[in-house]
C-alpha cells in the first residue's frame, strides 16, 4: 500500500478493509436531523434489542456494540470509523428510535465536575 492509499482519520477499516468514511453515510457530511454531541451517551431502545434484520448494514453494526450504554464517541473507537461518521449515524438512528439517546456532559451534574478539577488541581 503506498502512502496514498494510506488510511487516514477519515477512514473506516471494516473487516479489514479500509472504507472511505463519506461511504458509511452515503456521502452525507451532516444528520438530516438535529446532530448529538459526541459525548452523548446512547442505548438500544427495547424495540430493536428483539430483531436486527430490518436494519440497514452500518445501524446493525452499531446496535450489536451496544451491550450497554456508549457514547458517540466511543462508539467511533470501538467500531473505527470516524467520529463525523458516527455523529451522522447516531444522530438519525435515535431520531428514528432505534437508539436512545440520554445525557450528555451538559446534564451532567456540574458540582461533581467542580470537585474533581478542585482536587485534580490540589495534587
């Protein structure tokens, strides 16, 4: 492989092959609907957990990660595809109500957050 067929950051390897990340969402850069934050954390909603077969190839491969609640973000790790990509899927998978989407960094509980730099800074 030369260093132009190198992948980059924008690029999905699946099943060992390297996928152009604007092919998991068939060239859309942007949700058609209301993007999630990254660290937006997601779930099968119980419809889905019952049967796969109707989704499409890229939305099962995410709902079978999905053992637990994941971020966006760690879904794109666990699945290697790049993070834009996972916005685009997520995004529309819950809008579709395949997934749910819970809290995100901005629900968390802030006080908690407080604390912890608090005491990262004392060490």
């Amino acid at each position: 492989m030369s260093h132009l067929d190198a992948p980059d950051e924008d690029d999905a390897i699946i099943g060992g092959d390297v996928v152009r990340g604007f092919m998991l969402t068939r060239g859309r850069t942007r949700a058609s609907v209301p993007e999630l934050a990254i660290e937006t954390v997601v779930n099968v909603t119980a419809m889905v957990k019952s049967s796969v077969a109707g989704l499409q190839v890229d939305h099962r491969r995410i709902v079978q990660i999905l053992s637990g609640p994941l971020s966006i973000a760690e879904i794109s790790a666990h699945l290697t595809i790049p993070l834009r990509a996972a916005v685009v899927l997520v995004s529309e998978m819950v809008d579709a109500g395949t997934l749910s989407a819970g809290s995100s960094i901005d629900d968390a509980d802030t006080d908690l957050l407080e604390k912890i730099r608090s005491a990262l800074q004392l060490l």
